[in-house]
C-alpha cells in the first residue's frame, strides 16, 4: 500500500525544534507568543504492511541536519490513517499526532507535548510533498 509522503514525513519534521538556527525561526502572525519553524523532512526508513506505516528519517534546513524523527500510521480505511510520533533535537522532543489520506499530498496535525525545552508544548504541524522522500514542514509552537 503506497501511503502519501507529504502526510506522513511532515510529521517527521517536528525534529527540527529546537536545532534551528534562531535567525531561522520567526514570530508567527497568529500570535505573538507562538513560534514557527520551517524545514525539509528526508525519509531514511520505512516499511509498510497491511494495517501500519513506520517510517524515519532526518530533518534539515539546506544542508544543515537539525534532528531526526519516527512515527507509525495505522490504516482505518483503504485510504486513510492516523499516525503519531516523535522528533528528535538536542534540547528536547516534540510528540505529534495527525490523520492522513492516502489521495492527498499534504496533511495538518496537532503538536502534543514534548520533553526538555519542549514540554508541555502545543501547536500544530503542517506538510507538503515534495519528492516520494521529502515533505516541506511547518511547525508552529504556543
């Protein structure tokens, strides 16, 4: 089952937090207390069976590695799933969850908590394919 990558790698890119150089990242006109991060999720892994996706892979921004990241779908449908996960960063981790529909080139998911300086963390998370192997990712934390 080919499951969409722009759903499930933008998940991927909640890794970055954290690594991102502060010039990169920017007050985002929603609210003054949230931040937004930008970045490019890679695939590295992945494997799929009847019911479930896994997949990890890197984070970057140009040639610059700023974490890693793992989630896991499971398929509701023929079409669709929820999937959760994790990135990855030096000072922490962010948790995030989202649906996906295999039709769709992109997703949007909520940002669930996280460890270090990302505890407790809420936001969302939002991607868009690129290749079969990258998703342009954004997170924005309140």
């Amino acid at each position: 089952m080919n499951v969409r990558r722009s759903l499930i790698i933008g998940a991927v890119g909640a890794t970055a937090l954290g690594l991102i150089p502060a010039s990169v990242a920017f007050a985002s006109t929603q609210s003054p207390s949230a931040t937004t991060f930008k970045f490019t999720a890679t695939k590295t892994a992945s494997k799929t069976t009847t019911t479930e996706y896994v997949e990890t892979g890197t984070d970057t921004q140009g040639k610059t590695l700023l974490g890693w990241y793992t989630f896991s779908c499971q398929f509701t449908s023929s079409t669709a799933a929820h999937c959760g996960g994790a990135g990855s960063a030096l000072n922490g981790m962010i948790y995030f969850t989202y649906p996906i529909s295999t039709t769709s080139t992109t997703f949007s998911g909520r940002v669930t908590g996280g460890t270090g300086a990302y505890s407790g963390a809420t936001g969302t998370i939002t991607g868009k394919s690129i290749s079969s192997t990258k998703e342009a990712i954004t997170v924005v934390i309140r």
